[in-house]
C-alpha cells in the first residue's frame, strides 16, 4: 500500500496528531510549558509552510495557461 505524503502532508489533522504527539512526549520527559509551547509552535509554523506549498503546487499543476495574455 503507498502512501500518499501530499495528501498526508496537506491535512491538518495530521498535523494536529504531530503536535499532540509532540505535547505529550514533552510531557512525559519532563519538558518546561515554556519549551512546549514553543515547540508546538515551531511545528505548528512548519505546518503551515508545507500546506501552503503543496497548494500553490497543486494550483500551479493544474493552471494550464489559462491566465496567460497571448
């Protein structure tokens, strides 16, 4: 079975799962609030760069010089 990573990497549940996972393992080792907080913010920051790149990707694919001024 293949993954589809575009699809993975373009979710935000997927991205909540990260952060979830992230939260509670620095829990678990004892981590600060202080560096959870910015740790879920990092990934959170990473999160939203991969989104938008995978749209604009996506939306750059599927223009087939419609826009284009001849």
């Amino acid at each position: 079975m293949k993954i589809n990573w575009q699809s993975k990497l373009s979710s935000r549940k997927f991205w909540a799962m990260i952060v979830a996972v992230a939260t509670s393992v620095l829990g678990a080792v004892g981590a600060s609030d202080d560096t959870t907080v910015k740790v879920t913010g990092i990934i959170t920051a990473v999160g939203a760069c991969v989104v938008y790149m995978l749209a604009e990707a996506y939306t750059d694919a599927n223009n087939n010089g419609d826009n284009k001024k001849e």
